[in-house]
C-alpha cells in the first residue's frame, strides 16, 4: 500500500504514511480509519478535545501501538504494521516529546541525553553528551543557563521541559526528522514558548516536520502549515491552517450532539453557599457543580483538595461531610477481593453501626434497598464485585458515596467506560438526591455530562479559566475556555 | 551535581565524629594495628552493602541478601578449598540465579520484597545443605588477601575505597550505569527509547550477586570458616547501609561511596559500643539509636533543602 503524494511537482518521499488506520481496544475504538500523510517541512496542527484520540495517534506514528487495521509507512517504504515498529519509527528519524515528563529525575541533564541515544559512542560520552545537549540547548532556547551536568531533579518544572525538548531535536546517529510535541508549552512562559515555536518554524523551513499538539490555538495558528481537527478516534478535518479561523477550528472540534435534555432547569432554588475554594470554585446547597476543561488542567487536584479538606481527621465521624466517587475504579474505587455488599456498604459501616463492630444487619437491608434501587444487575451480593461488569460497578461505587448521609459529593470523572443506558440511570439519580438537598462536584471529560451541570467552571493550566451558568454552558462555551484563545505574545 | 555533594556530606560526617569518638575514648586505635582490627569486617559488610544498593537502584529491596552472603561463605569454605572447578561453578550459578531472579520479577511484575524474601529460605537451606555444622576452611590465597600487610595503610582501608571508587565508576560515570539508575529513576522513559527493562534489571541484580560472592568469600578469608548462619545480620546492614549512605529507597538514587561509607559507619558504630562498655544485650538497640539519629539528621537536612 504505497502512498503516492506528489508536493507541487517534487517527488517527496512522505517521512510517513498511515493508511486507513484502525486501533481498537477491546470494543472500545480509540481510531477510525485514519488517513495521514506527513510530507517533509510540514507542520502539522493537532487539536481535539478529550478522548479525540489525539495520543492513540501519537502512539500509532511513534510506533509504541501496533495498530488493529491497516498500514504505516515509514519513508514510503510499505510495511506491515507489527511489534518492530518502534523500531522502525527510530529509525525513521522520529521522536516524541511526551506530555507527561520523561525524564529521569535522579539523573543529570546529560546523563538523559544517554537514554534515547541508543548508539552513542562509548568513549568520553560524557563530555559528547554534554556538548550535544549545550549545542541543542542554545540552538533552541538562547540564553538559557541549564547546566548540563545538573540534575534534573534539582530543575524547575520549565527548565525540564526544555531539556526534554532539546534533547528530542538533539544531533545523534539518526538525526530528527519528525518531531512529536505534544501539549509542549504546558509549563514555559510566554518568551521561551516564542523561542520554541521559532526554532519549530525554522526545522520546518530546512526539511524537518513536526506535528504539535496543543490547547494553546494562538499556538497552532501561529506555527502550523496544516490543522487536522480531531473528535472521537476520527480525523474531521485536514487542511490547510490559512483555512481555519478560530471560530471555525472551534466550530469544526465540537459538533453538538442533541442530548434529550433531561428536565434539568425545573429545580432552581439553591440553598447556601455550602463550599469555596482558594480558586474560586464555590457550590451551593442543591447544586450540581461541573468541573470542565482538557484532561489533567488540575480538576483531579481542586477535587483532592476540595474532598481531603473535609475529610481528613484522625477520627471517622458518623456525619461525614463529604463523600468520593471514583472514576478510576481500579485505583481508588473498588476492593477487588470483595463481595458485591461489602464494597457497596464500605461507606457507611461506621455511620450505620451503633457500637465498634460492624452492624451486619444494617449492611443487609442497605445493600439490598440499594440493590433494588438502582438495578444492579446481580443475583446474589454475595458475589465478588469483579464479577460484574464496568457499569454495574461503578454503580455499586455510587451507591456506596449515596448511601452515605453526607451533604456533598465529589466525583472524579465516574462515567469512565460506562454505557449509555447507566449514565441516564446516574443522571437521575442524581437529580433525585439534588432535590433533596445534596451538593454535587463533578469533574467529567465528556460534554454530555457536564451539560447536565447547574453551574460549571472551565479549568485551564490548573485555574479557573471561566465560571458558567444557566444558558451559558454549552459545548461552545467550554470549548473556548477549555482552549487558549488568546493571541500568543509576540 | 550539588546536591549530590550534600548528600555525600552528612554520612561523612557521621563516620568522622565517630571515628573522632573511638580515637579519643581508645587513642591506641590510632594505628596501623588498631585500624586493621576496628574495619577488617566492615569489608564483607560494604561489598553486600554494594549488592543491596545495585537492588535499590532499580526500585527493589533484596531480603535474601544475608542468606546469599552465608550460602557463599559455605560454598567456599567448602567446595572452593577442596574442588575449586565445582566450587567456583556453583557461584556462578548463584549469580545467575540472582540474575534470573531480576527477571523474572520484573516479567512477571512481582513484589521483590516477596520473591527476595522467599529466596532468603532456598538460600539457608542451601547453605545447611552444604556445610550442616559450623567449620570448613578458608582457600590459602584468600586468607593470604584479606590478611596482607600493605605499607602505611591497611587492607581493611585500602578495600573500601578501591571497591568504592570502582564502583562510583561503575554507577556513577559508566554508560551501563546511567541506564540502571534510569531504571530506577523513571522506568517508563528507559522503555520508551527502546531499551529492555528486563535485561537492565537482570543485569542489576546479576551485579549485587557478584557482590554477594565476594562478600562471602572475603568474610571465609577473614574467619577462616564459615557457619550457615554467618551473615544473617548483613540483609539489615546492607539496607542501613544504603540509607545511611545518602541512598534512598525508590527513584534510583544511590551513591556508592556512600555505601561503603555507610558500612564502615555501621562497623564502626559496634566497636564503638564496645568501648563504651555497654552490654552486648543493649548493642543491637543502641546501633537502632545511631541509625535513627543519621536518618533524622538527613531529613532536617533535605528539609531544608526542599524549602530553600
């Protein structure tokens, strides 16, 4: 399957090619065929919000993620796709700068530069290393003062990206020619993003591609040949970047799905202020808060702290003031090794027992008033949580913080890998529990669920980036907010 | 690399001030005799202290360290005096199986603190097997090593410093050993470029099992015999060895000269309670004390870095 992509004449051998790409988890699809042709000097814009499949992309060109269906083709040659590609994809000239740091914060800034370089040469890598890295250093960030023989441990948060940065351009056997930055401003300031987003132009301009995602669109528009726009595993558009505008890039992000409005808007009288935070994030009694936003803008973190502010004591009281549901079940939610009942009742063992020991009885009658109420699908409580599926979890994990008599509730994005038919039944609930007076904070990456929201609050680089009410919150809104539409200082 | 050098400071303090101690409570210490005899067996301690520390690197704690130090002392007691070619294969062996063991844990993602823990009974049982009852005897040319009379400054101090400059070499500027502390340090960017965890940890605990031998045949060279208990104590020594050296538990931050420094504190620290004529009941309880004191020193310390 050869890629046949012919630039104004010049034959140019596309540094890659993916071809009807597919990449299926399970039943999940992370990407629908995918069509992408990278041609040398590019620059190519990725923008999308959660979940798009922004980072199954990344992966698939890296090489880290055999894809499920169809080709990559690295330098025009065909090959099909297997576990060799990473390989393939070094060799290929392409390097990631991932979005979460990786680097070794126990070694120096050198001695990183030793990681990728796979074939360095052994004799006096020291002083090769530290040289190729000052080199790569002052190229991109001039003026900079990072030390190569300092750890990267004792670095600031912007200076490490900035070592991760260089050594992704740095010289090596190999050199660079398709670089992957993703989100890679997150911690620079304005002046060293200038710098960065200078250097990307000028790789560009002497045959290298990048292709750079990023929430900042000053950003993309500033550095970008070609914006591809992506929503659910699903390339929408690619075209080139003088054909967008900001409006249209927000437009072409987020089509409106037509979510049947639950009768959300008939309960309107909230009660007091029952909760505010340093951050301007603030509830009232009988509220559903959202907390929107880009993955990882720091709503984990306002709900951590909103949640542990409350909660840590060095005594458990029987009226807790707040309770968690977890989205990540695995991690903080279920107890793998138990019954259906005693994850359902671990909440409230110390609310509902009236001595030290556990009031087995009550744990009784709770898990089945609840096991009736909101249907979940088991025969027997006794059986192992594990035994039921994500939904039917996760439904166990609400009724566990429900159960509780607590007036807020704080939820981490709980709808993680669960269907349609059990968010309707949580909406619901929800609704119910809000009529009688309880506080919902709930951080969600889909927009359906935040549309059910009273009141939302956009996140952005860890801040409240936007506070929405009433008509305010839609898709559109939360969109600009969730992206920088400031112009990039120039 | 500053903080590096603070990290070193704190454990070369401890071994001065105490070694400031044992020369003013037994000024006769203060010689070429004296020395030999306070640090001959801080030798064995600081090369298992070293195997500790290439474990500790990659984020895994090894409690079959004293157990595999006393299986080697019996081998070499035993097979290495009376059949070198059967004796020196069986090393070998225990260090790959040290090697295998490194794998293995990290195909199968299992706690080292288990496997290690586990091992530590194969080892013992082994060390019973081959030499049932306290005694064999120690090859000619390793008592003639460990009892060498060097010019000016004895064996038991040039052999801490050889094996921790070697090994700061080893860890610290070598190619190999920024990877292992990489491991250590951030497994996931090691994966990323392309390099085999599996073979690097291997690697890591096939080094601490070539230290666990050496360990074994240096403590036979010294006490002529061996006993299948003989280095039960060093799994613990080893690991406060470590920490007292300015390593840490997680994040592939070790120093091995620090190591070494930490096991002559720890060495040191016994003769010292000798001196001071505590019972032997309260020794054990008293080098707890030490240890406690270096380590709440080194969090003000790190404290007050993290602050600044």
């Amino acid at each position: 399957m050869k890629a046949n992509h012919t630039l104004l004449g010049t034959e140019e051998v596309p540094i890659i090619s993916l071809a009807d790409i597919g990449v299926s988890f399970g039943a999940v699809k992370a990407l629908t065929d995918v069509k992408l042709t990278i041609m040398p000097g590019e620059c190519l814009g990725v923008v999308g919000h959660n979940g798009a499949g922004k980072s199954t992309l990344v992966n698939v060109i890296n090489g880290r993620l055999s894809p499920t269906q169809g080709d990559v083709c690295y330098n025009g040659e065909a090959r099909t796709a297997d576990s060799r590609n990473a390989q393939l994809a070094r060799n290929a000239g392409i390097r990631s700068v991932f979005q979460e740091l990786s680097l070794c914060p126990n070694l120096t800034v050198l001695e990183n530069m030793r990681i990728p370089y796979r074939n360095m040469p052994l004799r006096s890598w020291r002083s090769n290393a530290a040289s190729k890295v000052r080199n790569a250093l002052d190229t991109i960030f001039p003026g900079n003062g990072i030390d190569p023989y300092c750890l990267v441990g004792d670095l600031p948060i912007a200076e490490r990206q900035m070592v991760e940065i260089a050594i992704a351009f740095s010289r090596r056997d190999i050199d660079a020619r398709l670089v992957i930055l993703d989100e890679p401003t997150s911690s620079l300031d304005g002046a060293i993003a200038d710098q960065l987003l200078n250097y990307i132009k000028q790789f560009c301009a002497e045959g290298g591609s990048i292709i750079f995602i990023s929430h900042m669109l000053g950003e993309i528009f500033n550095v970008a040949t070609r914006i591809v726009v992506m929503k659910d595993g699903c390339i929408l558009t690619n075209d080139d970047a003088n054909l967008f505008t900001r409006d249209s890039l927000v437009d072409a992000m987020g089509h409106v799905v037509a979510v049947d409005v639950v009768e959300s808007q008939q309960h309107t009288a909230f009660g007091d202020e029952v909760l505010r935070m340093e951050n301007g994030l603030h509830a009232r009694q009988g509220e559903v808060v959202g907390l929107a936003g880009l993955a990882g803008h720091g709503q984990a973190e306002a709900l951590a702290r909103c949640f542990l502010e409350r909660s840590s004591d060095w005594r458990t009281t029987r009226e807790p003031k707040v309770v968690f549901v977890a989205g990540d079940r695995s991690r903080d939610g279920v107890m793998p090794l138990w019954s259906i009942m005693r994850n359902l009742s671990l909440q409230t063992l110390v609310e509902f027992s009236r001595s030290l020991l556990v009031d087995r009885k009550a744990e009784t009658t709770l898990a089945q008033e609840w096991h009736r109420k909101i249907a979940i699908k088991t025969d027997n409580l006794d059986d192992s949580i594990l035994s039921l599926s994500g939904g039917n979890q996760q439904k166990v994990l609400f009724s566990r913080a429900l159960a509780s008599s607590a007036p807020i509730v704080v939820m981490d994005d709980p709808m993680r890998g669960v269907d349609v038919g059990t968010k309707k039944e949580v909406y619901r609930m929800i609704r119910e529990e809000v009529v009688k007076g309880r506080t919902f904070l709930w951080y969600s990456t889909e927009t359906d669920e935040i549309l059910q929201c009273d009141r939302v609050f956009v996140f952005r680089d860890g801040e409240v980036a936007a506070e929405l009410s009433g008509d305010a919150i839609n898709e559109e809104n939360m969109l600009r907010a969730s992206f920088d539409m400031q112009e990039v200082a120039q | 690399m500053k903080s590096d050098y603070l990290r070193i400071l704190l454990p070369v303090m401890s071994l001065t001030a105490l070694l400031a101690a044992v020369f003013y409570m037994q000024p006769r210490t203060m010689s070429y005799f004296g020395l030999n005899l306070l640090f001959n067996l801080a030798v064995p301690v600081a090369l298992a202290t070293i195997a500790q520390m290439m474990i500790l690197m990659v984020n895994d704690i090894d409690l079959s360290i004293g157990t595999f130090v006393s299986f080697c002392a019996c081998v070499t007691a035993t097979f290495v005096q009376s059949d070198p070619l059967v004796g020196y294969s069986i090393l070998l062996a225990a260090i790959l199986v040290y090697a295998g063991m490194g794998a293995v844990i990290h195909a199968r993602g299992l706690p080292a603190i288990v496997v290690t823990l586990g091992m530590s009974f194969f080892w013992a049982g082994m060390a019973v097997l081959v030499l049932p009852s306290p005694g064999g005897s120690a090859p000619d040319w390793l008592r003639a090593i460990m009892t060498t009379k060097t010019p000016f400054v004895p064996v038991a101090i040039i052999a801490p410093i050889v094996i921790g400059l070697c090994m700061h070499y080893v860890v610290k500027r070598s190619s190999l050993g920024v990877l292992l502390r990489g491991v250590g340090g951030n497994e996931q960017a090691i994966e990323r470029s392309g390099w085999s965890v599996l073979g690097l940890k291997a690697i890591a605990y096939g080094i601490a099992g070539l230290f666990g031998v050496l360990a074994g045949m240096a403590l036979v060279g010294l006490a002529t015999s061996a006993d299948a208990n003989i280095a039960l104590r060093y799994t613990l020594l080893s690991i406060a060895g470590v920490i007292l050296g300015g390593g840490e538990f997680t994040g592939g931050r070790v120093s091995p000269i620090g190591a070494v420094i930490g096991a002559l504190t720890l060495t040191l620290a016994a003769s010292f309670l000798s001196f001071l004529h505590l019972s032997s009941d309260w020794q054990i309880g008293a080098q707890g004390a030490i240890l406690i004191a270096v380590l709440a020193l080194r969090l003000v310390f790190t404290r007050r870095e993290g602050l600044a």
